[in-house]
C-alpha cells in the first residue's frame, strides 16, 4: 500500500515535493492556510539563474544547478500534464558593474572561469546599449553571461498544483496547528481542531515554520527576510533580458512588463509596501535605463523569503526516524531550487536516501 504524507504549506517547495510524491505513486494530502503560493513564492521575480561556475565548492551550488536544469526538463511537459502555462523562458542575462574595482573583478571572471562560454568581452556603455536597447545608462558598460531563464512563480506553483491533482493529490484549505508524535514518530497533523493521520508528514511552512518548534521541542531557525519588487509597463516593448547588478536585478516580461527589485529588510513578519523602498529601487532602474523615465508604475508587492540561521535549505528528517520532514530556508532562490527540493525530498521520504543530491549541507541536525 502507497504512503499517505500530510504536507504542511502550499508554497512552492510543499506543491514541488507533493508534484513528485505523486509522480512516485504516493498518496499526499497538502493543508494550506491562506491559499496556494500566497506567500513568496507567488510574488517572487522568477528568475532562474544558473549558479556561476566560479561557486562550484558553494554548498549551494548543486541544488541551485540541478534546480536550473529539472526546470528545463519541467517546461518541456509540466504545461501538458497540468493544462498550465506558466511562461517559462530562455532569458540572456547582462551582468553591469558599478565601478572600475567591479569591470576588473569581471574581466577576471570572465576570463578564469567561463560565465560565459563563448564570449569574454566586457562591453562598453555604447556597445550595450546598442545591443540591448534598453540598458543605454550603464556608465561602465557591462558583460553577457550565459543564459538564464525565468517563470511566472505563481503559475508555476498551480501548475505544479493542477498536475498534482490529476495524481490524485488533495489540497485543503486549513491551518496547521500542531503534531501529534508517538514515541517520536509521526501520527498527525491538527488542523482546525481536527486530526488528519499520516505515515509521513513534511514541513514546507517557509518561513513559518518555526511555529512548529514548540510542536516536536526542536530548533527551527529559520525567519522571514523581507523583500519589494515593483512591476513597471515601459512605453516601449524592451529586449528580452535579465539586467544583474549586485543584489539588484530588472527582468522583462514576455507580456511587455519590465520587473525591477529588490530589498532585503529584517522586519519580522510585515508585508507593507513602502515608499522607500519604491523610490529606492527606481532610483537603481534609472541608474541604467532611460526606459524607466517614462514608464508606468503598476504594482508594487512586497513577501517574505524563508532565511535559515546560517543561509543554507533545511532539509531532511526533523527528528531521527521520525517521518517527520522538513523542507525550508530555500531564501532568495527557493523558485530556482524547488524542483531540486521537491525531487530529493520526495526521495527521501519515499526510500530514506536521494541520489538527486547531496542533502548533508542542510541536514536539519546542525542546529542541535
Ligand atoms: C521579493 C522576492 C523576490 C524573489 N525572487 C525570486 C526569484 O527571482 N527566483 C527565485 O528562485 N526565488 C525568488 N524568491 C524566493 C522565493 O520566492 C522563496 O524562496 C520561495 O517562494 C519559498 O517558498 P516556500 O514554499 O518555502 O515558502 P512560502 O511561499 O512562504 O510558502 C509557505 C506556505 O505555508 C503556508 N503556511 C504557513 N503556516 C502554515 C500553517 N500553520 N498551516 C498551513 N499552511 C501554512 C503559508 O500560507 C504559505 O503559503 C524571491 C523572494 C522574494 C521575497
């Protein structure tokens, strides 16, 4: 008889590893308090980069690369299997250097370690902008990296929801609020003063998962970071691309939209817009685009990444042998990496190991 796991979320991460579990032939019931991809993960960029190939000893890297290619593999059937589109793109992506200490660091990159394979020319301010169109500001030009690409994150996450549920899959709309653990092994989960059992059960709470600390008497340390993004209409329609400067990033929209972010605010759990912020981040779109001299402001949105203690996913058993599971702490990149995530927790779960990945990085046990 197949598995029953009770998943905990309907972010991104808990609908990825649902999406796999039910690929595997498990049976999964995920509970979502608020709706699905309600938090970050519907309001998030999308952009999908692949990690620099300079970052191969990062812990990080393996999950974001094999995040980057399961993406690519997902494009090519997720919109079939769910009736979905969720706007998955080849995006070139142009890297703009704010002084001539960055230009110097660049060329060295780009010469030492291939971020791009077949060019590795730092345009000047003239060049790009004839190139792009758009990025005609950048006062110490900039370079093309290899290719990114980008997802609309809320469609993304209902597709995953939508070929989930031709699995089989149920979705309910509750809030979890406590564990009920047996000699330290699952039993269920209550929502709602009701009790649903389970042989498995999966944190995926993003940033909210610490309320389950107190609920198995572990360490979850994981809390909110703050970010706003602003969605612009330019008058014209803008060369497809992904500009990268530091932190900060712009990314066009097939639908003509040209996306510009972000903070990073340690605020706790506000998601208020603020003017600040807004000015903030034109003032940075401006510093490279005329474009956004007269483009129109549309929205502006502000969400929660989930940040571990120490920046890295938890992932694996909360408690040893318990079937209780965690899957969080995925930061600014968690759309990137959930197919990665999802893949490699739904193994876990299912047998007691991945070959996806290495998990031992973000073993939840490091925090004990
Ligand atoms: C401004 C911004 C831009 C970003 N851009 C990108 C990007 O371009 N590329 C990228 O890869 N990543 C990006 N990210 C990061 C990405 O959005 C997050 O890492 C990812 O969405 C986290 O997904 P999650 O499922 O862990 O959490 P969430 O999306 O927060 O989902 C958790 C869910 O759990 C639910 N929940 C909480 N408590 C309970 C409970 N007790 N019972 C039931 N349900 C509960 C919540 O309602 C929520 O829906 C961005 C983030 C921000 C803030």
């Amino acid at each position: 008889m197949s598995k029953h796991v009770v998943i905990c979320g309907g972010g991104v991460i808990g609908c990825a590893t649902a999406y796999f579990l039910a690929t595997s032939g498990a049976k999964v019931t995920v509970i979502e308090s608020d709706g699905i991809a309600s938090g970050a993960s519907g309001a998030a960029a999308g952009i999908l980069s692949p990690p620099s190939p300079d970052s191969i000893d990062d812990p990080l890297f393996e999950i974001r690369m094999t995040g980057f290619k399961l993406h690519q593999e997902l494009a090519e059937k997720l919109p079939d299997e769910s009736g979905v589109q969720y706007d998955y793109s080849v995006t070139p992506r142009v890297i703009v250097p704010n002084n001539e200490k960055e230009v110097s660091d660049l060329v060295n990159r780009l010469s030492n370690t291939g971020l791009n394979q077949s060019s590795t020319e730092i345009l000047d301010a003239n060049t790009l902008a004839k190139q792009t169109g758009w990025i005609d500001k950048a006062r110490y030009g900039g370079a093309f990296l290899d290719a990114g690409a980008q997802v609309d994150p809320y469609k993304f996450t209902l597709a995953l929801v939508a070929a989930a549920e031709r699995l089989g899959v149920k979705f309910i709309t509750g809030k979890v609020t406590g564990i009920e653990l047996n000699r330290q092994s699952f039993q269920s989960v209550t929502v709602d003063h009701k009790t649903i059992n389970g042989d498995a059960c999966l944190l995926s709470m993003g940033p909210w998962a610490k309320d389950a600390s107190p609920w198995v008497n572990r360490p979850i340390p994981v809390r909110p970071l703050k970010g706003q993004i602003i969605k612009t209409q330019p008058q014209k329609k803008l060369t497809h691309l992904t500009l990268l400067n530091g932190s900060n990033y712009a990314i066009t929209r097939e639908n003509g939209l040209l996306i510009l972010g972000t903070t990073e605010e340690d605020v706790g759990f506000d998601t208020s817009i603020t003017d600040t912020a807004r000015d903030e981040i034109i003032a940075f779109g401006l510093t490279f685009s005329s474009e956004l001299e007269t483009a129109e402001l549309i929205e502006q949105t502000a969400c929660l990444r989930p940040l571990s203690g120490d920046g890295r996913p938890i992932m694996g058993e909360l408690i040893p042998n318990s079937n209780l599971f965690i899957s969080t702490g995925h930061g600014r990149q968690g759309i990137l990496m959930s197919p990665a995530a999802g893949h490699a927790m739904s193994d876990l779960i299912n047998t007691g190991e991945t070959r996806l990945l290495d998990l031992s990085p973000f073993d939840p046990e490091r925090f004990n």
